[in-house]
C-alpha cells in the first residue's frame, strides 16, 4: 500500500521494465508534466506471456495505477499488450507499431515489424495490419526481437556494446538481406535504447519508433494542464537495488520505491 505518499500524478507510464523510459523521454521533450514511472519488473518480460496471462497483469496493474494515483492518462508503454488486447480509450493511450509511417518512408516497399514473441504471433498484430490498410504492394515481414528486448532489460545495452552489435547482427542481417528490407518499426520500446547499435550495424536501414507520436498524443489532450516543469517519480514492482543500479548507468537519479502488485 503507498497511500502513505500521498502522490498523485497527471502521467502514469509503465511496462515490464525499462522501455517505459523511452516514452517518457519523448513525452518530457514537448510536455511538460508530472509523470509517475512504473517499472512492472516483477511481470518482467510482458513479451511471453499468453494473451489470458496479460489480460490479468494488465487490468490488475491498470486498476492499481488508477486507484492510487488518479492520473488523467495512463501510457500502457508497451506494443505487447497494446496489440494483444483492446485497450485504447480517452483516458489509456497504447503503443502500437507506427506502420503508416514506415510505408511512407520504405522504397523498397519490404518493412519489418521488430517486436516480442507474444506480439509478433499475436491476431492482435495480424488485425492491425489489415487494419492499417497497407497497399498490397508492400510486404510486412514480422520479427521476433525477444533477445534484443533482453539485451536492454539486462543492462547489457550499457555495458557490452561488442556482445550487443554481436546479437543483432545475428538476429537480422540474413532476413534483412534476403528479403531487402529498407525500414523497420521499432514495436517494443526497449528496443529504442538499442537504436543507436542497430542503425550502426544497418546504416541503410530506416528504424522507426513510436515515442513522438505517442508524445504528440499526449501533448494534445493536456496542453492546456501543463506544469511549469517536469517532474518523474519512480516505482518498481522488482528489486529496488538492483533497479536503481541499472538506472543510475543510465544517469538517472531519481529516488525509487516499490509497489507491490
């Protein structure tokens, strides 16, 4: 229980672990607000799991974020469960694969979705697609990035760049060679850490993301109910030691507490 910290909120974030950082990165970049950032590590990786398994991870966290905190938007940072479940409304915005925009940026018409396991097998995604309305001229190819989400939620991301360069180039030179993939959505927002490393190994590849779009979402239902500055707390449902380490590599320093779910 944390009522005893009396917090309350504009922004709740979370997924299973660190990709929350990346939105609320974005999110800082143009709003400025109160943000509570929770860290679900002890549900860590979301990307796994079975559809009835998130649904009960996700409405229980949901409802736990809602009673205490009472934000007036909560960011599910995470495509996994954003794909796999329904959960969209005034008051939820998702993160789900910026696709529209890959297929004005691809050439070659061959754009690849790099997500979880659980998303990439999902009729969630498979219903999104057909959704969007791409052109039968282009062809989506899904990628299982399970491994590059875990290079980031172990902190290897920080500290082996060589082992991380490593398993990327082994995870996706042969499809985004043998299919001529030109453009690649970014669809777990780990992997946005992984950014860099990626467009190093594959320079001619456009990685796309969706923090900025989720930003500008988020700008326009609170422009008017901005802070004067910004302020991040932070909550863990794992090891708070261990958390604070990886998030002081990070730079960040910020107190962290716990919140059982």
């Amino acid at each position: 229980m944390i009522d005893e910290f009396d917090l309350v909120a504009k922004i709740v974030v979370f997924d299973s672990g660190l990709g929350s950082l990346s939105i609320i990165k974005e999110i800082q970049k143009i709003v400025k607000t109160d943000i509570i950032y929770f860290a679900d590590q002890k549900n860590y990786p979301y990307g796994i799991k079975s559809q009835a398994q998130l649904t009960t991870i996700i409405k229980k966290t949901i409802n736990l974020l809602e009673e205490k905190f009472m934000p007036d938007i909560i960011v599910v940072a995470s495509n996994t469960p954003s794909l796999m479940m329904n959960l969209s409304t005034e008051k939820i915005i998702d993160v789900k694969p910026p696709l529209k925009l890959a297929q004005k940026k691809s050439k070659s018409k061959k754009i690849g979705i790099l997500a979880t396991k659980s998303a990439i097998n999902s009729k969630g995604l498979t219903n999104y697609i057909k959704e969007n309305n791409i052109s039968k001229s282009y062809k989506i190819f899904k990628i299982n990035g399970s491994n590059l989400v875990d290079l980031v939620e172990s902190g290897k991301f920080l500290k082996n760049k060589k082992y991380c360069q490593k398993i990327i180039k082994k995870s996706l030179e042969q499809i985004i060679t043998l299919e001529k993939i030109d453009t690649i959505t970014l669809s777990s927002t780990h992997l946005l850490f992984l950014k860099p490393l990626l467009k190093k190994e594959f320079p001619q590849i456009q990685f796309i993301d969706p923090g900025s779009i989720v930003a500008k979402n988020i700008f326009l239902k609170i422009k008017n109910k901005q802070s004067k500055r910004n302020s991040l707390k932070i909550f863990t449902s794992g090891n708070v030691n261990d958390f604070k380490n990886k998030l002081d590599e990070m730079g960040i320093k910020n107190k962290i507490k716990f919140l059982s779910i």
